[in-house]
C-alpha cells in the first residue's frame, strides 16, 4: 500500500506546506493554501487522502470548507482525527473527529450564506476591503467549487450585501455597508472568553442523587473550569427574570463552550449540547463512567471524559480545557504551577 504524501493536503490533495509537531513527530501540521491548517497523525492523513470508510460522498469537500472557515476566523487548529483515535492530544490544537466536525455543516442554505458571510467580514481587515477568491479559495464563501461560489455570491450581491468585480478568473468581493450591519447583527450575541462557561448537566432527584451532584458540580466541573482561567455558571444558581429556557439559551449563546455532563442521561442536556454545537461552541462532553452505557449511541463516537470521582473529573477537566481551548482571561494568582 503506498503510503501517504505529506506535501498533498490529505483532504483537497493540492500541494501544502507541512512540519512535524514537535511534540509528536508521527503528527503533521498542514497549511494548506485552500483548508488552511489542520493536524493530522500521519497513518489517518493517508486513510483520509485515499478516502477509506469517509461518511459521505462530497465529505472531502465539507471537511476542506470547516476547516478553512476556523482558519479565516484564527482560531487554534483542528487535531483532525478518525472515529477511534480520540486518545490523541496536542496542547494548543482542538481534537476533533471526521464524523463530528462534519456535523458543523450548515443545515439549511440561509445559514451557509451566513457564514459564508461572516467568514467574508473576517478576511476584510477594514470597510471597503476587497476579498478575492481564487481557484482555491472557494471554501470561503462556503463554497465547493468556483460555479458554486459564483452562485452563493450573486445570491448575497441580490440581497445587497456585497459588491462584486471580476478579475481574469478571480471573483473581487466587497462587503456593502447593509453587509457589514446584517454580521453585526448575526455576531451581536458573539461568544466570548470573558463571559462564564455553561454547565449542562443533571442535578438528581432524590436526595442522594442532589447530594452526589453537587459535589460533582463543587469539586469537579467549577474547580476544574476556573483553574484554566474562566468563569462558570450553573443555570439553578443564577439569579434571573425571563423565562428559564430563554435564560438558558441566552446564556449558552455568549458562553465560550459548554461542559455537557451525561450522567444520570437527561434529555436536557442533550438538547443543550446540541444548540451549543448548532451555534458552534465547543462542547466538552463527560459522563461518570458507570454511566455511559447508558447514553445515546448518537453521542457514543464523540471524545468523552469519563470519569470515577469528582476529584477525577476535576483534573481531567482542567487538562482538556487548556489542551483543546486553551487558558482562560482568569487564570487564579494562587493557582500552583502544576495546576
């Protein structure tokens, strides 16, 4: 069996450029001028770039566009990894795997023009900036190809949010001042790492259960969350005025992720998890490892901490946080260093 290119993209197969993580050297780093960068181990970029046991058929073309798009928005990289490989690690990249970065595609063609718009609001540093989109830059617009892109562009130029131009091959995209209020509006409830961590989890019916929860929440989640440096909220200890769903879902949307612990398998975290994901967030899943047989086989592929005690939890928590995200604006002035 031939073994895998690292000069080609593994995902678009065009020339890229790539080094080896020195933290792993079986892990390659790719930038690649139209997925932009991404980690891969080096034996599943070769099953990735020879396309075995991919969900769907235009999964390649998805993958190239997710991953461009969390480039143009400059965020750490992807540690792209295959279903089963979720024991991988590199401090500063987020692992993620195939089957789940691909659940992040729009799910209706009203969200993918917004996020083609957005992604236009980032790659233009001021008003007025052109944005040109080249026989590789496609992914920008969230588009496949350039007949693609052209149609997804003309529909934004109908909706008066963009000005376009034509040079040769290249399409030259400005945002219109309408462009620029209507990503306003759609980052107006924008995530931030200032505001405080949303904690999906259950909190036991009897007695006991309330009990066993509490010290799951007071030792293992809030410790764990504010020694990487953020805040946390419990949406039962906050004290609000609207209607408890609206408050939950305002709360989500300005988190910087989410924490979504399964035990006990309520059906509120579940749905909390899933809007999180729907807007984008990272979602850090947990489950208290006696439990997780019981969990929905939908959830069964996604990386887990499983834990056995809070005090595990707490640990396991604050190395996935700052290994996946990334230390928070409130590190603790006493925190020791090992912490």
């Amino acid at each position: 069996m031939p073994v895998h290119d690292p000069t080609k993209c593994p995902v678009c197969d065009r020339s890229a450029d790539h080094t080896t993580v020195s933290s792993n050297r079986d892990l390659i780093q790719y930038d690649c001028p139209r997925c932009g960068n991404f980690i891969m181990a080096w034996g599943h970029a070769h099953q990735l770039q020879i396309g075995i046991d991919l969900p769907c058929e235009d999964a390649k073309d998805k993958l190239s566009i997710l991953l461009r798009e969390r480039t143009v928005h400059r965020l750490q990289p992807y540690l792209l990894v295959l279903d089963d490989a979720h024991n991988i690690t590199v401090p500063g990249a987020t692992p993620i795997s195939i089957k789940e970065l691909l659940t992040n595609w729009p799910k209706t063609t009203t969200e993918r023009l917004q996020r083609a718009l957005v992604n236009l609001k980032e790659e233009s540093p001021t008003i007025g900036s052109i944005v040109s989109i080249r026989n590789y830059d496609e992914p920008v617009v969230f588009a496949m190809d350039k007949e693609e892109a052209s149609l997804l562009v003309m529909a934004m130029k109908a909706q008066g949010l963009v000005l376009i131009s034509y040079e040769n091959e290249d399409i030259d995209l400005t945002l219109t001042v309408e462009g620029w209020q209507q990503v306003d509006e759609l980052t107006r409830f924008k995530s931030s790492p200032e505001h405080p961590v949303f904690v999906a989890m259950w909190f036991g019916k009897s007695e006991a259960e309330s009990r066993e929860m509490f010290d799951v929440y007071e030792k293992g989640i809030s410790p764990g969350v504010r020694v990487a440096g953020y805040r946390v909220d419990r949406v039962d200890q906050v004290e609000y005025n609207d209607d408890i769903m609206d408050k939950v879902m305002g709360m989500i949307r300005v988190a910087p992720f989410l924490v979504a612990d399964y035990t006990g398998n309520r059906n509120g975290v579940y749905y909390e998890a899933g809007f999180a994901k729907g807007l984008g967030l990272p979602v850090i899943n947990c489950c208290k490892e006696e439990d997780f047989p019981k969990t929905h086989f939908d959830i069964k592929q996604l990386n887990h901490i499983l834990w056995k005690s809070p005090e595990d939890l707490r640990e396991r928590l604050k190395h996935r946080i700052l290994s996946s995200i990334g230390e928070g604006p409130y590190k603790p002035e006493n925190a020791r260093p090992d912490e």
